[in-house]
C-alpha cells in the first residue's frame, strides 16, 4: 500500500512539475488593442477596404463574364446558383 502512495506522490510532483514548467515558459501577454496600435490599426482597416474593392471588382467581373457565356450562340444554360443553398 506504501508503495502505491509513493508512486502518485512522483507521478503528481511529475505532472505539477511539468504544468508548472509550461505556465513559466507561455508567451507574454499581448497589449489590449488601442494602447500605442493606433498606426497599425489603420493599416489593417485601409488594407481590409482595398480587399473589400478587389473582391467588389471581381465579383463583378465573374456576373460579366457569366453574362456573356449565357448569351452567346449554341450555349447551354448555367445552372442557376443561390448563395444560400446548403452543402449536401
């Protein structure tokens, strides 16, 4: 029974041992958003809204090109796609 005992008592000296190790080791706390990132915050928002344009642009494109392949001569139809439909 002495035994027994001896080995929890290593496995949890082991176990705190190694959470102990890992909490010391984790990465510093990162500083709230709006404390000195003000620069960078407004390089994230003007590059979000140029990818909002591109993708504006490209969306575009695509029902352009969609038009034209269902107008020209001999063309079978497209499919009719609706943006809600659920993967089956």
């Amino acid at each position: 029974m002495s035994v027994f005992f001896f080995i929890v008592i290593i496995v949890a000296l082991v176990t705190c041992g190694e959470v102990l190790t890992k909490w010391l080791d984790r990465p510093a706390i990162q500083p709230p958003v709006g404390s000195g990132n003000e620069p960078e915050i407004a390089d994230l928002r003007e590059q979000l809204s140029l990818l909002s344009e591109q993708v504006d642009r490209l969306t575009e494109e695509q029902r352009f090109m969609t038009r034209l392949l269902e107008d020209r001569p001999g063309a079978t139809p497209l499919p009719e796609h609706s943006e809600s439909k659920e993967p089956s």
